[in-house]
C-alpha cells in the first residue's frame, strides 16, 4: 500500500511539474505620476522640462523601465488645429503627466492638461519590455472641474502598437484622418483599445487587451479612435496619474520541459521496477 501511494505520489508531481512550467507567469506593476516637479517622480531630462520632444524617465519597476514623451495635431498657429502629430512638451505637474503643443503656454497657471482644445493631445508610453496594460488613473479631470467654454470633459482613449517602428516615429507624422491611409495611426501598427467617458478627479479605468507591446497612447478622446455612450470631441481635459501594466515572463523551452517530464516519468518507472524485484 505504502509503495502504491509513492507511484502516485510521482505521478502527481509529475503532473503539477509540466503545469507549471508550461503556463505563463505575470507580474503587476503600477508607475505613478502625481509626484509633481522637483520630487524625482518622472524627472524630466530636458533642463527646461518643457521643450517640445522632453522624455521624462519614470522610473523602473518589476524590472521594467518606462518612460514618457508627447505630441498633439496642433499646427501651433492660433486655434487652429490639423490632424497630423507633431512633437509636443510632457510634464508631471502636481496631479499626473500633461502635454502642452506648440500653440500652448507653458506658463505657472496652464495649460497643464492632455486636451483636445487646440489639437489632439497624446502621451506616449515607452517600456523596456512589452507590457499589457491593466488600468489607467485619471488625477485631475475636466469632468469634475467644468466651465463654460473651456474644459467640460474627459474623454480619453488606449491605444497599443503592434507595427515595427521604435520610439518617437511610432507617432510622429501619422494622422487621425484618411488624407493619406498609409499615413494613419491605425494603418501605422496603432490599434485601438478602448475609449473612455468622463473620468472624474481620482478615477480608474479598467483596460482590457490580450496585447502586450512595448508602447502604449493614451490620447485625448478622437472619433478616429471609435465611438461610444458619452464620448464626444469636446474640450475633454484630463492629466495622467498612473497606469498599471502587467509582464509576460519567459515561459521554458518545450525541450526544457520535455526532459523534465521525461525524469519524473523514469522516476516513476525505477520505482515500479523495484517493486516487482522485490
């Protein structure tokens, strides 16, 4: 009886062995934004901090590194705005990233926003490794701070990339329209994966995507990008407080679990041996 119970002892092992290793292992990661300037929390590395292209560095955790850029359609001449994105200046302001264009001022009082007043804002995710996005958290909001004629919204959207291009060119130069197809965000890698209505102060959304990339949009709210209950392009305003992104972790080669397998079934094969020498 004794013996019996050590084969399937074994067995089992065996069993939960191969589970293991052929499923694949996720770490969650949340990075913050709402440090404000000066407290090393997305410290930027321009010496202005607002110059149009500024990458700020977020920081690494679980082993990933991230880090932050912007750019807006505003064609940087009064409040007119075109459809094609341009490099714009990301800063961490006291409740979460925003992006001010080149018509903007960057002045003590604002624009702090990711907006789509004058342009298309976007803030671009750069990791170190590809990431799927879980949550994304809203610090100040158009929703809950709305006047007459300015901000009176927060609309926003996620966007993962899935094409070939690296870093600031996954962005730069495509449009929200069709004027050149080829040239579109969408035809350009960029899929869209979720637009969001009128996010308060201190808010979360939950993203939900199989994606996992190396890059991720969040983007002040663009018909371009779908449509829904309660969105609309209409002064949407809103600064980025965090995102939450979860890691693929390498999964063993199948050789690797082969040969595994293949010991605990020997195992198992020695011990049936000796128990009919015995």
């Amino acid at each position: 009886m004794k013996n019996t119970t050590s084969i399937q002892t074994l067995r089992v092992l065996a069993g939960c062995a191969l589970v293991a290793l052929g499923s694949s292992a996720f770490a969650a990661s949340t990075w913050t934004y709402t440090g404000g300037p000066g407290t090393g929390a997305c410290a930027s590395t321009a010496a202005s901090g607002l110059s149009m292209g500024n990458v700020l560095g977020c920081g690494t955790i679980g082993g990933v590194t991230m880090d932050a850029t912007a750019f807006s359609t505003s064609n940087g001449t009064g409040s007119t705005t075109g459809t094609t994105f341009a490099a714009a200046a990301v800063y961490n302001w006291s409740s979460g990233l925003g992006a001010v264009n080149a018509y903007e001022s960057a002045s003590a009082t604002g624009p702090h926003a990711t907006d789509n007043r004058y342009g298309t804002d976007a803030i671009l995710l750069h990791f170190s490794s590809p990431v799927s996005l879980t949550d994304v958290g809203i610090g100040w909001s158009g929703t809950s701070h709305q006047v007459s004629g300015n901000f009176q919204d927060s609309d926003f959207s996620v966007l993962a990339y899935q094409g070939v291009g690296t870093g600031a060119a996954t962005v730069l130069g495509k449009t929200l329209d069709g004027v050149a197809a080829t040239s579109t965000l969408l035809s350009s890698g960029w899929a869209a994966v979720g637009n969001y209505a009128s996010l308060p102060d201190n808010s979360n959304a939950t993203v939900v995507s199989s994606i996992y990339s190396s890059y991720w949009l969040i983007s002040a709210y663009n018909t371009a990008f779908g449509t829904g209950g309660g969105l609309g392009v209409g002064n949407d305003y809103f600064k980025l407080a965090s995102v939450s992104a979860t890691k693929q972790t390498q999964v063993p080669e199948p050789t690797s679990i082969a040969l595994l397998g293949l010991g605990l079934i020997g195992m198992v094969a020695s011990r049936r041996r000796s128990q009919k020498t015995v």
